[in-house]
C-alpha cells in the first residue's frame, strides 16, 4: 500500500484470525517504508471509520499501529 486509493481497497484481518497471533518484528529506526505504511493504515482506518488499525491488520509483520484520539 503506498496511497489512500491503495488503503481504502485493502482487506482488513479481523478479530480471530490466525495472522493476528504472530509476532511481529521490531520497527527498525529509519525505516524509509515506514511513513507509507503509516500514511495509508491511516487513511484505511478512517475510510473504515475505525479508532485504530494495528500492521498485521493489513498484512505488515511490524510492530505499528495508528490510533485515532
């Protein structure tokens, strides 16, 4: 996902399912992906009117998530 068209169409993972169970990797420091996969959670979690949105969600093995005050 690199854009708001992009994020609006992805398939969220929900409660229960067996890809929410695993560990995820550290966020490395400096990550040049990191703003785009922060930038589309964003705007997924908004198109879905959601409150926050964790990187396995949308298929990311990184320990992200966008909260929403």
């Amino acid at each position: 996902m690199t854009d708001a068209a992009t994020a609006t169409r992805a398939r969220l993972a929900l409660w229960g399912e067996p890809t929410l169970r695993r560990r995820c990797r550290p966020v490395a420091l400096g990550d040049p992906e990191l703003p785009a996969l922060v930038d589309a959670m964003w705007w997924l979690m908004l198109d879905r009117q959601g409150v926050g949105l964790a990187a396995p969600q949308v298929g990311d093995e990184r320990r992200v998530i966008v909260i929403r005050e």
